[in-house]
C-alpha cells in the first residue's frame, strides 16, 4: 500500500451530469493495455484487488497473463495479510507472497508476531521481506498509524530479519528519505534492497542507486505532475530497475483514478520505456529478466 486510492482534482463549476459520468468512469476497469511478454508485477496487493479465494486470485492471473504479465508479487501490510498472501502464493503458482508489517502497522510486533513473521518469510514462496519503512504522512492524520519512534524500532527488526534469511528488503517510504536512508546506513543493509513505488527526486534517486537498491516505479512516473521521477526513471542503470502496480492504487495515466490491477502494468512500463528510450518490448524483457533475478522466480 502506498497512498489512499488516488483522489484527483477535484473540478469545480462542473455540471450535475459531467460529475456523474466522471464517477462512472472512476468505477470502470481501465481496458486491457496491447501484451507486453514477460513482465513481473514487482509488488501488488491482490486481496485488495479482489482476491478472495482460489479462484478469484487465478482470475486476476488469467487477466494479468493474457497481457503478459507472468508473475505477481502480492504484499502483505498487517498479519491477516500475511497469512492471506502466503494461502495465495500456494493456490496459484503465478503467485508469489512478501511479508511484514506495514509502517502503519508497526505496533502489531510483538514476540508471538516477531516469530510468526520469521517462520512465513522462510515459506519458500515467500521472497521478500516487506513491505517495511517508514510512513511520515499518516501520524497525525490517522489514530491507527504506529508511531515514528513505533516504526523505527519495526523496520529495524525487519532489516535484521531480512539479512538472516537471505531475502531482498522491500522498503515503503512516504516522506521519509532522509532518515529512511540513515537507518538503512546504521543498521546496515540487506544485499538487496528494493524502494517499492520509489518517490524520490533524483539525488535520492542517485543516492539509492549508488547504494546498490533496487528502485521500483509504479503508475505515479507516469503522472503528468511527476517530472522529477521521470528524470530519476531514466539516471537507473538497467539492472537495478523494476516495475510495479501496486494495485489497486496509482493507477497509470490516462486512467489514473480508476481501478488498478496487476494487468495494468504494461502501462507504466510502457511509460518507462519512453522515458528510457528504448521499445516497450525491449523494456519488458530487461523489467522481467531483473524481477527474475531479484526476486529469484523461474521462467514460466
Ligand atoms: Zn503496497
Ligand atoms: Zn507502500
């Protein structure tokens, strides 16, 4: 999760009959993007897209493969999450799961928690720790957001429990980057660290990808506001770049406040391909070869 379902502008002086259609229009599924082969949804929520059941989360797949999106990531944010997450990761086998507490849910570490957490990230379908951070927009705007201080001590749990189990550290940060970057600096980082739905402007950027992280664009570097993530989506070398969703949020522009799920993605990396300069299908193939790699998940 990384914001609240997009709000847009709000339109002023618009007649009865546009608002109403603009909000048939924010329901409405964006429609299937051209296929892009080999793509990975780097980092998705799939019980918030939807997925209930077995057979729920094989729709979403079906949807996502027919456009060339192979593999899912789905992340989890409290413990209900996680066990969620994990059950999908076994249903389907174009599912894999991350685990831990999101920043706003940094208070739910406890011992029994702390060893629950450990036990799943070892589940072999698991392949990241996350996502773990921090969150410096929500304290005071949401009683049910743990704490700075709360947060700190969480991430730092999951930092250490990342780097014993050998798993990348898949990091949110909302407005946070200094200090998200001076814990990681203290504590010392996992081998791979991936900035999920990086925000940054470009020294962060430049900081991160001198670091050796991973940096992972969402529908936001498409975003007509977004010119300084442009400039950051095209200083990452290869390698140390993926793509995500993060559905159903940040749905890509043009649709952006609409519904997002995972076969949107060809959207955003489409859009980063433009940045970059290079075709959309060679785009994907670096995009999928690296979430491959990082997130060590076969070939289909
Ligand atoms: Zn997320
Ligand atoms: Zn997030």
């Amino acid at each position: 999760m990384s914001d609240t379902p997009d709000a847009g502008a709000n339109g002023g002086g618009e007649t009865l009959s546009n608002k109403a259609a603009k909000k048939r229009r924010r329901r409405e599924p964006p429609p299937d993007p051209a296929p892009l082969p080999g793509l990975v949804d780097a980092h998705t929520h799939l019980a918030a897209c939807g997925g209930r059941d077995a057979e729920s989360v094989r729709a979403i797949l079906d949807h996502a493969q027919a456009v060339g999106v192979d593999h899912v990531v789905t992340v989890a944010d409290d413990m209900v999450d996680a066990r969620w997450a994990v059950a999908a990761a076994e249903w389907d086998d174009r599912v894999y799961a991350a685990v831990a507490l999101h920043p706003m849910h940094a208070g739910d570490l406890n011992d029994e928690t702390a060893a629950e957490l450990e036990q799943m990230v070892r589940h072999p379908r698991v392949v990241a720790v996350g996502e773990t951070g921090l969150d410096y927009y929500w304290p005071g705007r949401s009683d049910d957001c743990a704490s700075p201080e709360v947060q700190h001590e969480t991430f730092r749990w999951h930092i250490d429990l990342a780097k014993r189990v050998g798993k990348p550290l898949m990091i949110h940060n909302r407005e946070a980057d200094r200090d998200l970057l001076d814990v990681l600096a203290a504590e010392g980082a996992p081998e791979t660290v991936i900035m999920h739905c990086f925000s940054g402007d470009r020294d962060v950027a430049r900081e991160c990808v001198d670091r050796g992280f991973i940096l992972s664009f969402a529908g936001t570097v498409s975003f007509a506001n977004s010119e300084e993530l442009r400039v950051a989506a095209e200083l990452v070398p290869d390698e140390q770049l993926l793509v995500e969703t993060d559905a159903p949020f940040l749905t890509p522009h043009p649709y952006r406040g609409q519904p997002n799920q995972s076969y949107c993605l060809p959207y955003t990396a489409r859009a980063v391909a433009d940045i970059r300069g290079v075709s959309g299908e060679e785009m994907a193939q670096i995009l999928g070869g690296n979430a491959r790699r990082i997130y060590n998940i076969p070939l289909p």
